[in-house]
C-alpha cells in the first residue's frame, strides 16, 4: 500500500494526478483543494487515504 504512493518520484506522482488509473491516485485528486491556481492536499486526508490503502 505505502510503496506504491512512497515509490514514485514528484514528477511521476504529479503524472498519475493528471490521469489517475487506481484507486490511491483517485483518492489522492478527490481530497485536493484548489485555492486560486493551486491545489492544496490536507495532511489529515493523505494519512487516512494511506492508512485505508486509498479506499474513500
């Protein structure tokens, strides 16, 4: 579960949060909140999505 979030590189996690194709990349863009141009992801979603292994 937390290799494959841990494993990939910033290039390639920002790459699988434009297509996302399994489940933690699905949770990890649903929890994102945009404000202004940038998205902000809580810290509090990502230990739970990394906790349950990205079921929402």
């Amino acid at each position: 579960m937390l290799s494959s979030l841990s494993l990939r590189t910033p290039g390639g996690l920002r790459y699988s949060l434009s297509y996302p194709c399994d489940a933690h990349t699905r949770a990890l863009k649903a929890c994102g909140r945009k404000i202004g141009r940038r998205v902000y992801y809580p810290a509090a979603e990502i230990a739970r999505i990394i906790a349950e292994g990205g079921v929402t």
